[in-house]
C-alpha cells in the first residue's frame, strides 16, 4: 500500500485586497455566516484581434436580419468578490475568492457552471487568483472559445488528512449550498467541477470521488494523494454508475519531487487498471507556480468543455 504524506514546503504568499465595504447576507444556517466582499474590477489581458478583410456585398434587403454582433459587455472584465464561512466544523474561518464572469451584471437571468479550484500546501486562497485564473477566464471568454463560468477558490488552513480536516466537509455541507443560494449558478452536478494543485489536486480526488454526486469533473494538478484516502479509492470509483463516471483530468512535471510523482502515476495506473477513462499529461517542469502557471489556460480550457452557454 502507498503510504503519502503532504509536507510540501511551500511558500506563502501575500493575498490583493478591495477597498469595498463588505455587505453581510443572511444565509439559513445555524453554524456558518457569510460576508462577500467585492475587489476592485480584475484587470484583464488584451484579447487577440483577428484581422479580416472586407468583400463587396450587396446591401440587404430591409426584410434581411442582421448579423447579431458581439455583447459588448464580454469587452469587459469580470471581477472578483471575496467572502468568510464561520463554521462550527473549523477553528478557523474559511475565507474565499469567487469569481463573476463578463456579462454577469448585464443579464441577470442566466446562471452559469461553477469550477471549484482548491490551492496548494502553505498557500491560500488568492493562490489560483495569482497564477491568473481570473484574467485567463476573461480572455477566453471575451474570445467565445469557453462559455462564461463562475470560479470559487476557497482556503485550507490545515496539513492534516482528511479524516483530521473538515475542510472537505464545510466545501460539501455549506460552501457549495452558501454558493448557490447566493450567486445564479447551474446548480447540478453537470454544472459544477473541482479541481486543485499539490495538496488542493488530493482533495479535488478526495471530494470528486467520495461525492461523485456533485462533481462532473475533476482536475488533479501534481496530485499527492491523501494516504488516508488510500483504502477507499477503489470502492468510492465502484460505487460511481458508469454513465455517470467523472471526467478525470491528471497533469505531471517531468522533475517532480519522488514522493509525488510515485502518488500520482500509481493513481493514474489505478484508474487504468480499473477501465476509467481520464486523460493524462507528462510536461516538463517542477513543483512549482512557474509549472502550474504555464499550463493554467490548458486547465481551465479542459475544466470548460462540455458546458453550454448561460
């Protein structure tokens, strides 16, 4: 049996705040609490431009219906807001980013896929919010190659295993219903996705198998399994139906650290030997932002496909 730890040696960085006063939401529950508060506009980006040249036309008829032109407000950016879970279940608040997508403001009747994206040992939640999750959603939404989507990025303040880390739990329990009571999402398992680098890939597995019922995707980014989740990995896939099997996105440097590296290939096997599909990359690179930052519009094409526009 593979036995893993999650020691990773990483370092903190600091998080961007807002200047918005925070607004407090009344949210039915008896041990958790909810502020969101709302960053300054994300800059994003500048969007490709194709060049095209014009040809001679006709001018149409007046019964003739246009071409429909671009939404303006996908010219813009999204943002970010910032909330706190308090729980019964953790010491420590949770804090979290979520981002809006482009046009969320301007069509107030549409709800949107969600992508939970967790972060790695010894940082936070403004570590995905760094790498440029935000502006790379922006850039490939204003493009239309992805439909607009919400990202939430929640923090683990804890090293322990799952068994010892509620984390997990207050996600299921009370971020993901605090979520969709409170931001239009597409609240159903074909509309919500999760996924992590280093120690946020170990719970992206943890929460996208134990609660295959949520999840319709899963993205594990330079994965170190929790050891504690080693007994019941196998029995968590059989319980999945077939039909209703996750996508599994797996993703590697070519110079990881032994210990991860041995995690991740004997899970990707796992699921070979078990006949899941999944798809897995082998890149050059280290354990490291650097790695994770290169590769980022590669993930957060992956976590897209198969959603439909809002």
């Amino acid at each position: 049996m593979l036995a893993l730890g999650l020691v990773l040696g990483l370092t903190a960085c600091s998080s961007r705040s807002g200047d918005i006063p925070t607004q407090t939401l009344q949210v039915l529950t008896d041990t958790a609490t909810y502020s969101p508060t709302q960053t300054a506009t994300s800059t994003s980006k500048p969007a490709t431009t194709q060049s095209v040249t014009p040809t001679a036309s006709p001018t149409p008829p007046p019964s003739q219906t246009p071409t429909p032109t671009i939404k303006p407000c996908l010219s813009q950016t999204g943002r970010i807001e910032t909330g706190v879970v308090r729980s019964d279940l953790l010491r420590l608040p949770m804090e979290f980013r979520i981002y809006l997508p482009p046009c969320y403001d301007q069509y107030p009747d549409r709800r949107y896929p969600v992508l939970y994206l967790i972060h790695g040992q010894n940082y936070n939640e403004d570590q995905w919010d760094r790498l440029g999750a935000d502006e790379t959603a922006n850039r490939l939404i204003a493009s239309g190659e992805t439909p607009p989507f919400i990202i939430v990025m929640p923090r683990d303040r804890s090293w322990a295993q799952p068994t010892e880390d509620n984390f997990g739990r207050v996600v299921v329990e009370t971020l993901i219903p605090l979520i969709d009571a409170n931001y239009r999402t597409q609240a159903e398992r074909a509309g919500r996705a999760v996924g992590g680098l280093s120690r946020g890939a170990g719970w992206a597995v943890h929460l996208g198998l134990s609660q295959w019922e949520l999840f319709n995707a899963i993205g594990a980014h330079s994965l170190p399994l929790f050891w504690t989740d080693l007994p019941h990995l196998r029995e968590w896939i059989a319980a999945i139906p077939p039909v209703t099997q996750p996508r599994i996105y797996m993703d590697l440097g070519d110079k990881e650290r032994p210990q991860i590296d041995k995690s991740a290939r004997w899970f990707e096997q796992l699921l070979t030997d078990l006949g899941i599909p999944h798809e897995w990359h082998l890149y050059p690179g280290y354990h490291e932002e650097a790695y994770w930052e290169a590769h980022l519009e590669e993930y957060l094409r992956w976590y897209a496909e198969g959603w439909q526009a809002p």
